[in-house]
C-alpha cells in the first residue's frame, strides 16, 4: 500500500513540475492548482502546495515569495531576475540584464555572512500603461514606484 501512496505522490510531484515549467507567467499555487485539475482532476490544492514546497527546498525551482502578496514559482531554478508590475501584480523574467548586475559575489556586508540575494524590478508592464494611456498613473498605496528605490 505504502508503494502505490509513494507513486502517487511522484506523479502528483512530476505533473506539478511539468505544469510550472511550461508557464513563463510565475504562478501562484492556486494559478498552477487549476492548471493541473486539469490532468488530476482529484489532486488538492494542499497536494500542489506540499509539492512546490519540496521542489522549491530542494532547488528544483524558485519560490518567489519577496515579490507581491502571494508566493509566485518559477520553474527555472537558474539565477537571473525578475521584474513586477505595481498596478497588476504580473512577474516576468527581466530579460537582457547583464548576469554580473549585483556585481562579484559578496562573502560578508558588516558582521553579516551573505549566502544570497533577492533583486526584484518594479515598472508597469504594457497593458496597464496603454489603459492608463501611456501614463503610469497613480501609484496603490503601499506600492513602491521607481523613485522609491533610487540611491
């Protein structure tokens, strides 16, 4: 009995995978939830979540869970960047930023022993600009706009 739960378990895991990597729009858990009733139509959210968890605590993907409200996935565990829309909330990968941006690798800030990063870009991705006619606009409360992170 303990096999086929095992089995499962590793197909639940393996449609979840393969579901998040097809997706280039860095789903919420509940996003990637509908999209794979639709192969497991049984599987729970609480199933999707316990599997982006694992795949993410072992490397296999990114959470991102600095970026916005919810904790966003990407199935591409590479290092590179994100940039978010403060209108919107949509996550893309910034693209043609060069691989040294944050610079050589830091090994201590102060008394702090660095073990990583999280950079994330912030603008207004195209559709909300042209409903907003080009303009930016009014900011949410509580968002951060381009002038927020100059130095």
């Amino acid at each position: 009995m303990s096999e086929k739960i095992n089995r499962r378990n590793t197909i639940q895991k393996q449609v979840v995978l393969e579901e998040l990597r097809k997706l280039t729009s860095h789903p919420t858990a509940m996003e990637l939830y509908e999209i794979t009733r639709q192969r497991l139509p049984a599987i729970s959210l609480g199933t999707v979540y316990r599997n982006l968890e694992l795949l993410s605590r072992t490397g296999v993907i990114r959470k991102l869970d600095s970026i916005g409200p919810e904790a966003r996935f990407d199935g591409d565990a590479n290092e590179h960047f994100h940039v978010r829309c403060v209108h919107c909330g949509r996550v893309e990968d910034a693209v043609d930023v060069p691989a040294d941006f944050v610079g050589r690798e830091i090994g201590r800030l102060g008394d702090f022993e660095i073990l990583g990063y999280r950079l994330e870009f912030v603008g207004v991705c195209p559709e909300c600009r042209s409903e907003s006619g080009g303009n930016a606009g009014p900011r949410h409360q509580g968002q951060a706009g381009a002038g927020d992170f100059a130095e």
